[in-house]
C-alpha cells in the first residue's frame, strides 16, 4: 500500500464518519460526491482525521488530493458530540484539547463521554483526599503514600478508565502515571443505573486485570463502601456499613469512619 493510500479499516471509518447524521447535512450542502471514499478535514469538525490531505484544484468529484507529510496530524478536540469515536488508546492519550464540562474514558476502543462529577460525588472526594494527605504529612508511617490525585486514568488492556481517585503506595518516589498502576483505586458510585453497572461491574473486572491491589466503591445511596481485594488467588470482598471505620494494610495507621464521607455527600442532597 502507498503512503498516500487509505486502508480498508479506514475507509470504513471514514464512510461511517461522513455519512454520520450531525455531519451529513453540512458536507452534502457543500460538496458532490464520488463514488470513492476519500479522507476530509475541515477546522471546525470535531472528528479526527489521521491524516490530513489537502484538496488540489480542480472539482471535488474529480477527487484530486495531495497528501500532506505522513507527520502532519490533528489530535482530536474531544466534546460531547465525540461520544462513539473510535480511538486506539495511543490516540486517545495524544488528546489535549477537550472540553472539560465533560469526562472521557476509552471503553474498548470507543470513547465514552459523561458530565463531571456532581457535588455529591466530588465533595467527599475532596474531604478522602484531605484525610489522606493529614495521614501522608503527619503521621508515622503517611510516607508509604507516594502520591494521591483525583480524576486520573488508569490503564486497562483495551482502553483508559476514569478513576474518580487513585492512591500510589511502596514506590520510594512520584509515581509516573503512564507505568505505575495505583494500589488503590476509588469510585464515588453515581445515582444511574449505568454508572452502577460500570462502577460495580465492569471496572471490578478492568482494574483487577490492570494490577489494582485494593478497588474502594463508595455509594452514598446504599450507605455502605465495597472492597475488592485483587490478588493470585483471585478477588475477596469486604462491605464496610455506614457506622463503621475501614484500615488496609495499604495505609498502616489510616483510618478511613465512612460516616464522614457520607455526612459531607449529604450536604449536597
């Protein structure tokens, strides 16, 4: 195949993205068509060209193109509108342009958009990482903590999940996000049926792949907070209720009373 040539992979995405229906109005006002696919950007499409080829004069139809160097690419600008996409996970983590209303995650290879975390998801979130770094700072053994952030993606074998926060523990130094898997990853569980799916579910299953030691599910509408304990031996599960007080191995020393995180959540409802 020339360098100019497209693969069938991709004339298929692009047939797909063409003919898409939000694009479809726009493109037929202003173009003839012919018969053979061929690869288009225009500055204001939000759909990512791999390649970017500029039209030689002459009439569309004719689909006379002259093909850019190979390196001359435009990452995506991600949006609501980008929901569907297909990414591979290189091409997603190329991404600097969004949209930050929203949230991204990569699920197999498709991009899944979702509003950011309402404030009786982010809240709690807040006062957890608040705890952690009075434990990380003060007390004895807080230096097992190498780092804890909010909103960072965790790696999985097909894609790129959103964590709502994740803990790095044993490491000695600043974790690098694009080797080190946290030890710990926590879900502040959202109200819809999907969220609880993916939270309870799908992530269960993606992080345990992904070399998470411990999975915390923190649901304010159950009361209660799930771990998922990953090892060789497979994944045990711990259900701590709302009046009681969670300590992992991870975190000697860290005591984690759910009743506080509930009690900020609360304020939001």
């Amino acid at each position: 195949m020339g360098s100019g040539e497209l693969s069938d992979f991709e004339v298929l995405v692009i047939q797909e993205r063409i003919w898409d229906r939000k694009l479809r109005p726009r493109f037929e006002s202003e173009f003839h068509w012919s018969q053979t696919p061929v690869r288009i950007w225009s500055g204001s499409s939000r759909w990512p060209p791999r390649r970017i080829i500029e039209p030689t004069l002459g009439r569309f139809a004719e689909n006379k193109m002259s093909p850019l160097p190979i390196d001359t690419v435009a990452p995506p600008v991600l949006g609501p509108e980008s929901a569907g996409m297909l990414l591979a996970p290189e091409e997603f983590d190329e991404v600097t342009e969004y949209d930050d209303n929203f949230r991204y995650e990569l699920i197999r290879g498709v991009l899944v958009v979702t509003p950011i975390p309402a404030e009786a998801e982010a809240a709690p979130n807040d006062e957890l990482g608040a705890m952690l770094r009075q434990y990380q700072h003060e007390h004895p053994q807080g230096g097992v903590v190498d780092e804890t952030l909010p909103e960072r993606y965790i790696r999985t074998s097909s894609g790129r999940r959103r964590a709502d926060r994740v803990i790095w523990t044993g490491l000695g130094r600043r974790p690098d996000p694009s080797v080190d898997v946290p030890t710990i990853a926590i879900e502040f569980v959202s109200a819809s049926r999907r969220d609880r799916w993916r939270d309870y579910v799908e992530k269960r299953v993606e992080y345990q792949q992904a070399g998470v030691v411990e999975h915390w599910i923190i649901d304010r509408f159950r009361r209660n907070m799930t771990i998922l304990r990953n090892s060789r031996q497979g994944t045990s599960e711990v259900v701590v209720s709302e009046q009681e007080t969670y300590q992992t191995p991870l975190l000697p020393g860290f005591e984690l009373p759910l009743a506080r995180l509930l009690a900020v959540a609360d304020r939001w409802v």
